[in-house]
C-alpha cells in the first residue's frame, strides 16, 4: 500500500529537504504515492527550495497556511502521513514578537491534530496502523545543559520564547495521544546544517558575510556549546521514524557533533580562507542558552545510524553549495537586512 504524505513547512530548510530525500532514496521513494507540501510561504518558506520537482507527479504544492481549518481538515483525510515541519524557528525573532510564535507552533498544531482526530478513526484497521503524525520539534525544549545530555524523559525548561512554543506543541501532541489515541511521535533534533538554509541561522549567515568579507557576529565570548548535526542525516532518521517508530513516543536525533560557537565560526573562517579579523564580538541575546546536548541512544537502538560519518566534510559541502549558489542567498539577505 502506497503512501500517501502531507508535508506542512515543506518549502522551508529541513522540509525541503526531506522532500527532495523521500523522492530520491529509492528506500523511501518506492513506498510513495504522493507528497503534498504546505506551506504558507512566510519569509523563510522559499518555493524555489524545490524548483527541481516541477513536474514531478508524486509532488504537488498549495499554499496555504497550518492554522486554516477548512484547508487542513480536507488535506488531513487524504494523506496516511503528517510530518509537521511548519514552525517560527529563529529564536532572536521569536525574542522581538513572541505571538507569531506561538500562533504558528502551537495554535497551528492543535489545527493539524483536531484535522486528524476528525478525519483518521474513520479509517480501515488496515490503513489506520500505517498512519502516523510527526511532529518535529527541537533539542532548545531541554533548554541549556550543563552536564551531560538530555534524553526523552529530561524536563522540558525552555528559556525562549521559541523554545517554550515548541515544548507546548510537543505536550499538546502527547496529550493527543493519551486523549484521542492519535498516532503521533515527537522528534527532537540537534543543530541542523546544510543546503538551502535561510541565511539569518548562524553557519548560513557567517559563510556568507565571510564570502562578502562582512563581519562575524559571535554572541559573547562564543564559549555557548551546540550539537550539529547534517540535514540529510536529519532526514534519514526522520524517515527511519516513520516506518519504526513507536507511536506515542519522543525520538532525539543526534549525531554527536558538540562544538563551541567560536570554534564553529573559526572552522568556517578556515574552510572559505577568511582571516579571524572578520570575527566580531557582540552582546549577548537575552535568555542564550549556554549549552544543548542530546542523548540519542534511544534511537540508536532501533537500529539507526548518522550516514555521514565526518561531519566536517559536510561543512565544506556546505560551504562549496553556498558559492555555488549566490543568487539563492543574495536576494534573501537583501530581504532579511530591511527586517532588521
């Protein structure tokens, strides 16, 4: 039985990409019958992210937004799968209008998950236990780490206005489940990294102000701690979830990549021949989380794997994309200075 995929956020960074994975790897590609992307096209949802699948038969976008019922609910009884990438994700905008924030990530959520109860227990038993609703959440709902790393069951102490977004997206989801039997599962990544990310997160933004010979803005003393991980390995296991998964439960995904932000920036700096003069210590944003970490062991054991075992080499990648494709990042920084 083919699948039949409802992508929200699907022309965003990981959305696109997860996209373009399911339709490319033949694991995955083979089981499809057809993707539906919606998204909203906000600031950072970018039709041209998938430019390339015009055309494709098994792909199909509508614009809309995740808080429109009529449109949700009728989208929701044709799909056997929802992955919910459709969020306000950069935490200095959700510091300057957290309302954005929580409309999107919470109110769109509870739209996405009423849309489901109505439409999914109408279901045959058959198709119903292939049924599944990922929502893809983050590694900030643990807030900062000091020690050690965050599993599943850690509390939830978000310290942003994003982040709490997220962590009540992620309850509401839970409460779904136990309330509603909702097939759901939470995903919480690390760090993502690579092509098509919109130049306002910080490797996207210092390989290109370094590629314009602009300065770095690093937070403090760029002694704050993040866990990379490369978009496509997010991807796989975001996909891996979907067929092995455990409904009703949280999944971290990590591919233990700790790093200091100077060292990151400095890293970058290297890669593109930069020189270390372009670094520019700025204060810090309120509430800046010192540390994040993920135990991703939970996950491991259903079997899955990071596929790129050297992450700086998916650094580099990065960076060779972003030269190669100036005209992409160009306009959108021209956008994104006028916000600012």
């Amino acid at each position: 039985m083919k699948q039949r995929i409802l992508i929200t956020g699907g022309a965003g960074f990981i959305g696109s990409n997860f996209i373009r994975y399911l339709l490319s790897d033949p694991r995955f590609a083979k089981k499809i019958q057809k993707i539906v992307n919606l998204d909203k096209l906000t600031y950072s949802g970018n039709p041209q992210n998938l430019k390339d699948l015009r055309g494709d038969k098994r792909y199909s976008f509508i614009k809309g937004d995740i808080c429109d019922k009529e449109l949700v609910f009728s989208l929701v009884r044709q799909c056997d799968i929802i992955v919910n990438f459709a969020a306000e994700s950069h935490v200095d905008r959700s510091i300057r209008d957290p309302a954005a924030f929580v409309r999107t990530n919470v109110t769109g959520v509870q739209v996405l998950l009423d849309g489901v109860r109505r439409s999914w227990p109408a279901a045959s038993a058959s198709r119903m236990k292939k049924k599944r609703f990922i929502q893809i959440s983050t590694d900030e709902v643990y807030g900062s780490v000091v020690t050690g790393s965050s599993r599943e069951d850690s509390p939830l102490e978000p310290n942003s206005p994003y982040a709490a977004s997220k962590a009540a997206a992620d309850l509401l989801a839970r409460s779904y489940y136990v309330t509603y039997g909702i097939p759901i599962l939470i995903t919480r990544s690390t760090n993502n990294f690579g092509p098509y990310q919109y130049p306002e997160k910080i490797i996207p933004l210092f390989i290109t102000n370094a590629l314009e010979d602009k300065t770095l803005p690093v937070y403090a003393d760029g002694s704050n701690v993040r866990d990379w991980i490369f978009v496509k390995d997010n991807c796989d296991a975001i996909a891996f979830l979907m067929e092995e998964g455990v409904t009703g439960e949280v999944y971290n995904i990590s591919a233990g990549n700790e790093m200091k932000n100077i060292d990151l920036t400095r890293r970058i700096l290297r890669i593109v021949k930069k020189p270390e003069s372009l670094v520019s210590f700025v204060k810090d944003r309120p509430g800046h989380d010192k540390r994040y970490s993920l135990d991703a062991s939970k996950l491991f054991r259903l079997g899955w794997r990071p596929r790129s075992r050297d992450s700086m080499a998916r650094l580099q990648e990065t960076v060779d994309w972003y030269r190669r494709n100036q005209t992409w990042w160009r306009r959108l920084k021209k956008r994104q200075e006028k916000f600012w």
